[in-house]
C-alpha cells in the first residue's frame, strides 16, 4: 500500500476496491441512456451558447446636428413627371424647392395603356439648354423678373427654366410660357401636350435636418409669397375638353427614414429580430385613389432613431458617440450612404404613420356616413407628410445568450445532474430486484 500523503485526510471521493463493486446489465442499460441523456443536453447547452438574439434598448436621443436621409419610391399614374415639383421644408427654416439632386422621375404610359415605364430622368427636365446656335453675346430678356442666381450668364434668362426660375423668384404664375421667346424655341408648350395623360414615379433619397419637417409632392412650380408656400397650379388645372383630369392617385412603394436593415440580416436572425423592414416602413405599398383634382393627402409621420448594432462590433470599432457622425461629412458623402458604419453598425429609422384626406373644397364626410366631420376649404392639391422626431431611441443589439463561462457551467450542471440521477435510478433498481429474488428463495 502507498504511503498516506498529507492530502489523504482531505478527499472527499472516497474509493471502493474492485472486489466490493457488482456490475449489473440494468446499470450498462442506465449507463447508456443516461450519456446519450448528456450528449443531447451538451449539444443544446452549444446550440444555446452559438445562439444570437437581438436585444432592444431604449434611451433617450442625445444626437445634435444631425442629418437624416429619406428615400422613396411614390407613382403618379394620372399626373406627368413635368408638372411634379418636390419641396422640403423644417422648422429651422432651411427649404429645400425643387429637389433635384438625388432623385430620378420616371416617365410612366397613360393608364389606359397600362402604365409602364417609358423613361429615366432627372429632376431637370429642360435638358435641351441654350440653343447652340444662339450667339455667344445672346442676353435673353426675362420679362421684367429678376435674372435668376443660378443664371448660365449674369443678367439674363438665356433657357425656358432660367424665365421660369425668374418668375418664381417674384411670385408670378408661368402657365405655359406663351409669348416667351425661350419656350417658344424649346417647344415647352409642346412638351406638355406631349405628356399629357402620361403617369409619373419619383423615387431616389435626398438628406435632410433631423429636426421637425415635411416633404411634399405638388403640381407647378413653388415659391414664396409673403409668408406662404404656394404652387403655380395653372398647368395642373387647365386640361383640355375632354381630357381626363390630373388627379393625386397614387401609391407609395417604399418610403423609408435611413438606410434598410440588410435582408441577410433579417434571414439569419429570424424570428429574434424585433422589427422588420416592413414593420419599420408601414407605408409601404400603401395606395389611394381619388377622382377629384382639388384633393389633399396628408401623412402625419413620427420617426424614432434607431441603431442595430452586430455581434463584435465594438471589437471592430469604437463608436464615441453613438448616433453622431461628423456634420461636415454629410454634404460629403453620396446620398445611401449615410448611417452605415464601418464595423457594420446601422443607425437609421423606423416611423408610425397616421394619415388624413380631404377635398379643396370643403365639406363633410356625408359619403362615408360621417355628416358631423367637416373640412375646411383652399388649400394645396398634392401628397404631403409631415415628420416629426421622437426625443427616444431603440438600440437593437445582438448578443449571445450566454457567455463561454455559462456555457462550460451548464455543461457541468447537466453531466453531474445527470449521472446523479442515474445513479439513484440505478440503485432503485437494484434494491428492487434484489428484494424480488429474496421474496422468491423463501
């Protein structure tokens, strides 16, 4: 026998010779259940542990001086891309006339011929410019308005848009640029006629303050008058005999705040992900459907800032300031690209939408079964939605369930709980069987 350390007192797994131990076939039958028992638990302690759920957070927005990209996809099929203008507006008092820059219309085929695409093209729908064989010393006359900033020379209106730009810029109505010698050579008048009955779709994204605001869709050129935003609706209103009527029918494709949550994202953490990007966007393939010219849509937005951060993204990168980039590289940057990050953070929005209509001019909702609903006369015929910002944000950030030191703990929890048990249904069926050979030898 080995001689006794200093440790032998302290054992607490005290040993049995061989000679003392029996072997039974019902104790093998328990030994196999009871690893495959272990095996099956392990592998769902793993499963567990490689497991990956998106945990929400909600704090509130500390952001200053921020941008905020709005991207959407909207159809027109009763109203010609020449006669949609896109206007953004907030309470810091920046507006935004004529949105060009980001943002594409699309020619669509009158509805009776089933409204398909007929063409891509800017915002800047006067592409033919100053005629080529115009004398380099030519100074186009811009009828008693003021030459525009954006003139191609100081002092004159050289282009159709350059007159209409003037006209704007002291509140006159355009109409159809008869007698204006610039039209008149672009063949404005005829362009109209040629789109007329043609259906339009404006989509792309353009950036915004993130602060209190509205975009909207109307017919005519905007300008200011005193204190009010107003459209030259001329163009829109006046249709020929027998012409179908300009109408705000429409339906929103897509309509998002920020950049979309990649859908691979989405895939592969399934049924964990709180949101989706239909719950982010509701207004998507939203339509309405009017007959009457003078009618209004309004869409009354609130938008909260969220962020979706992945597994390991502060291995990847810090983010000192969650929620802000630096303001100067948001004139930089190309409109899509802002809120995406290079340690595969996404800081972008989701919104709840209400939403309200009316016809211009006036009356009640006796139609619909509603005589005590009255609506104000005048107005502006076009989509409008007004965004305001949630001072809240959601943080949706992906996390394990548990870490590698729960992991190795629930895997001792169920080798230890499951060979105890075992064992005690071991020896209860030993004990029994033993007794039953007992009773049967008296």
């Amino acid at each position: 026998m080995p001689a006794k350390s200093r440790f032998t007192r302290l054992d607490a797994f005290t040993k049995t010779v061989e000679d003392a131990r029996i072997r039974t076939t019902s104790g093998g039958i328990v030994t196999i259940a009871s690893l495959l028992i272990v095996f099956y638990l392990v592998w769902g302690e793993w499963s567990d542990y490689r497991r990956v759920v998106v945990h929400p957070e909600l704090i509130v927005d500390k952001g200053r001086g921020e941008k905020m990209e709005i991207h959407l996809n909207v159809s027109f099929p009763r109203i010609p891309c020449e006669l949609l203008t896109l206007d953004v507006m907030d309470v810091s008092g920046e507006q935004q006339t004529g949105v060009k820059h980001g943002i594409a219309k699309v020619q669509l085929a009158p509805v009776k011929e089933g409204g398909m695409p007929l063409d891509i093209m800017a915002l800047d729908l006067h592409g033919d410019g100053e005629a080529s064989h115009l004398s380099p010393d030519y100074c186009g006359n811009c009828y008693s308005a003021p030459s525009p900033p954006s003139a191609s020379k100081p002092g004159c209106c050289n282009t159709c848009e350059e007159v209409r730009e003037a006209y704007a810029s002291v509140s006159w109505a355009f109409g159809r640029g008869e007698g204006v010698e610039q039209c008149e050579r672009e063949h404005y008048s005829e362009k109209l006629d040629a789109q007329r009955g043609q259906g339009c779709r404006i989509e792309g994204g353009f950036r915004v303050n993130k602060v209190i605001g509205n975009f909207h869709i109307a017919p005519g050129r905007s300008f200011s008058n005193g204190q009010m935003h107003v459209h030259d609706l001329n163009n829109y209103l006046d249709v020929p005999e027998g012409e179908p009527a300009h109408t705000f029918t429409h339906q929103i494709h897509h309509l998002r705040f920020g950049p979309q949550v990649p859908e691979d994202v989405t895939r592969r953490l399934g049924s964990s992900m709180p949101w989706r990007n239909h719950h982010a966007n509701p207004l998507d393939q939203t339509e309405q459907i009017t007959d009457d010219p003078a009618f209004n849509y309004m869409y009354f937005v609130k938008v909260v800032s969220t962020s979706y951060l992945p597994l390991g993204w502060q291995a990847k990168g810090s983010l000192p300031s969650l929620g802000n980039q630096d303001s100067d590289l948001d004139d930089i940057l190309p409109v899509g690209s802002h809120g995406r990050r290079a340690d595969g953070s996404l800081e972008t929005h989701q919104y709840s939408v209400t939403s309200h209509k009316r016809s211009l001019s006036g009356g009640s909702d006796s139609q619909e079964g509603h005589k005590e609903r009255l609506h104000a006369r005048g107005g502006i015929p076009g989509v409008f939605f007004s965004y305001d910002i949630s001072p809240m944000k959601v943080i949706n950030k992906e996390e394990r369930t548990k870490t590698f030191a729960g992991f190795l703990t629930g895997v001792c929890a169920v080798i230890g709980g499951t060979l105890t048990v075992a064992a005690a249904i071991d020896r209860g069926v030993y004990e029994g069987a033993t007794r039953i050979k007992k009773l049967h030898t008296r």
